[in-house]
C-alpha cells in the first residue's frame, strides 16, 4: 500500500501550500515590490484581520511565541521572585520566560484525559507570592476556563493564556457565550511556527487582549520600550512580526476555520478505529471548548511506545512523543520543592503518549493504512 501513497508527514506543509499557491505567492511578491519588510501595511493589515476573527480588540504581533509569553509576563510588571503557576505537562517554552525574568515556575499537574491543568492542583499551589496563571491549551482545546478565571478574580491573579496550540478553538461558558481561545484571560499569546494551525514559513507570533493600557505597554516594550521614535519609556526588546509572515499569515487566516474542520475529521477518523481498544486513550474532549486538533495524541495503556514508534517507522509512518521529559526534571529547572513522583499524571503521560500524523491534507487512504499499521501492532 505505501507504494500508493507519498510519503507521509506529521504536517504536510507543502501539499498545503500547494493549494493555497497563487494567493501566497503573490502576497510574497507584492511584499518584495514595496520593500516594506518591517512594519509595513500587511503587519497592520493581518493585525486586523485577527482582531476580526478573534474578536478581540488589540493583536499585537510579535517575532514569535515565546518572546508574546516574555512580553506578556514584562506588562503585567511581575517582578523577581513573584510566582507564576503553570503545566508541568507542556513545552518548555511555558517555563522559560517564567525562569527567565526572574520569576518562580510554580508546576502543577493535569488532567489525564484533556491534558490541560487541573483546577484543584492549581487551587492548592496558589501563595501569598503567586501573580499570574499561564493556563496551556495544549494539543489544540482550552483549559477550563470558566473556573480559572473565577479562581483567578477570588484570588486577584493575571491569566495568561497560552494559546499556540489551539487558535480557533471555541470555548463557551455556562451561560452559552462563544469566545475564541487566547482571548479569556487579561492576555493570551500564540505563535505562528510553521506547524501550528496558523502557521507562518518562518518565525512569528502574537499578543491579544481587551485591555487597552496593556495593549499599549505590549505595543511598546515589542518596539524596543518606545512610542515614540527614540523616546524610551520602558525597557523593552525587538521583537517583530516581518511584512512577509504577516502577509501570509493574511492568507492563511481565511482558511482557519477550513483547516480546523479537516483536523476534525481527521480526528474522528481516529477516534472510531481506536475506540474501546484496551490498549489505547484516544483524546478526550473537554465540554467547554471545540478541539482543532493541533496534535492527535493517544495515551497508550500497557504497550511500549518506543517500540511502537519504532514500528510505525519500518512503515514509514512518523510519529511524535510530545513530551518525553515532564518539566520539573528538565535539568533546567530542577527544583527540591519536586522529586521525581511529585506530578503522577504528567509523568504518566510523559512515559506513554504518543501523537500520530494529523494535518489539513490527510487523507483516508493515509489514515486507513497508519490505523492498520497501529493496531497491528497492539493485536
């Protein structure tokens, strides 16, 4: 069968560039022809276009997603030593800038279906030196929002949103309002990494929020801590979406919503040929939020993944371990406060998830053979 088929990837960006061509290339060009490469008219132009779709009322673009958590973090005025609670079970990234300006990563565990954190352990974490949030919609749904966010007012703490794995999901309160990701919290980040669902061909990323003094201090601290050409009033850095990323993200943008339905039916595909395996957890979805399915991710129930990877690959069938390493024994951020069983879930998942290829170009043929070629292994 594999002859039938090209060869197979976790995300086929080219098949999907191949469809959307003519659009990108000629954004690309008439970016080239104006030589507007920094702040030009498509940087303000996609900035818009997000707020739309979003409906949010400020996007502020930025290099990529881990300088929007950076940024994020520099204007809320969180100082040295003030603690900032997050996933154990997440990317690095999450933690970095926590660690990076000084503040303290306060880890906590998650829920084994959704994957995202848990509310009770989040509860039990918070101190008198907490400040902020950073919840991780990991895998493409939200977190459970609606709690967080009466948590975090009882308690008077920022939500930061991390939202680069699921732009587009839908989250809905009790009462039925729809929101987009990344735009609950005081502020939510996303980047724009080739393989996210809104994916630039470099590096990229953004800010959100409906805070309009916020909105302003991200805009400057991005801009090198100016307003105003030469005039610095914060401490700032340089970090910037370039015209041509945000020229195709413009494109890619009116398709969001396409490619999120095709990860679904994607998923449901999934879903069918592995539900009730003993062996395998296919994804829960979270009740609240729509999932789009950044990551199709199994949790594997006495079988061994490694071996399993290594068998997806005699068929030549990619497969990714997102992630292998929880983060509280990342030599980075070895911290006495945990020992290795302090987080049971995360390093439960960390020891037997695995996520198979999942994107907008999938087809059933593909699917067909990846699923015969898993359960062949787990009969």
């Amino acid at each position: 069968m594999q002859t039938a088929v090209k060869k197979i990837q976790m995300v086929d960006l080219v098949g999907q560039y191949e469809k959307i061509q003519q659009e990108i290339d000629k954004a690309i060009i008439d970016v080239v022809r104006s030589a507007a490469f920094i702040n030009g008219p498509e940087v303000k132009a996609f900035q818009a276009d997000l707020e739309k779709y979003l409906g949010v009322k400020h996007v502020i673009p930025c290099a990529n997603g881990t300088d929007a958590l950076q940024i994020a973090m520099m204007a809320l005025d969180l100082k040295p030593g003030d603690e900032v609670i997050t996933a154990d079970f997440t990317y690095v990234a999450t933690a970095e800038v926590i660690a990076l300006l000084g503040l303290k990563p306060v880890l906590v565990d998650v829920y084994p279906g959704t994957f995202t954190l848990n509310i009770e352990e989040v509860k039990k974490a918070i101190t008198p030196k907490t400040k902020a949030i950073v919840p991780v919609h990991l895998f493409g749904q939200c977190a459970e929002m609606d709690a967080l966010m009466k948590l975090s007012a009882e308690h008077k703490l920022f939500v930061i949103e991390d939202t680069a794995q699921a732009i587009g999901a839908d989250y809905t309160y009790p009462d039925g309002k729809k929101v987009k990701a990344g735009t609950i919290g005081q502020i939510g980040c996303t980047s724009f990494f080739p393989s996210k669902n809104l994916g630039c061909y470099g590096d990229g990323g953004a800010m959100f929020t409906n805070d309009d003094e916020l909105a302003k201090k991200m805009r400057m601290i991005a801009n090198h801590g100016q307003s105003v050409q030469y005039y610095h009033d914060v401490v700032g850095v340089n970090s910037r979406l370039d015209s041509i990323q945000a020229a195709i993200l413009r494109i890619k943008l009116r398709h969001l919503d396409e490619y999120a339905a095709a990860r679904q039916k994607a998923a449901a595909f999934y879903d069918k040929a592995f539900a009730n395996h003993p062996k395998i957890q296919i994804p829960a979805r979270d009740k609240s939020s729509t999932h789009v399915f950044h990551q199709y991710t199994l949790v594997l129930k006495g079988a061994d993944r490694n071996k399993l990877k290594e068998h997806l690959a005699t068929k030549e069938i990619p497969a990714m371990v997102y992630y292998p390493v929880p983060l509280h024994l990342q030599k980075a951020y070895r911290d006495p406060r945990y020992k290795e069983g302090a987080f049971p879930i995360t390093e439960h998942l960390c020891a037997s998830v695995i996520s198979l290829p999942i994107h907008t170009e999938l087809t059933e043929e593909v699917q067909s053979h990846i699923v015969a070629s898993v359960l062949e292994f787990l009969k």
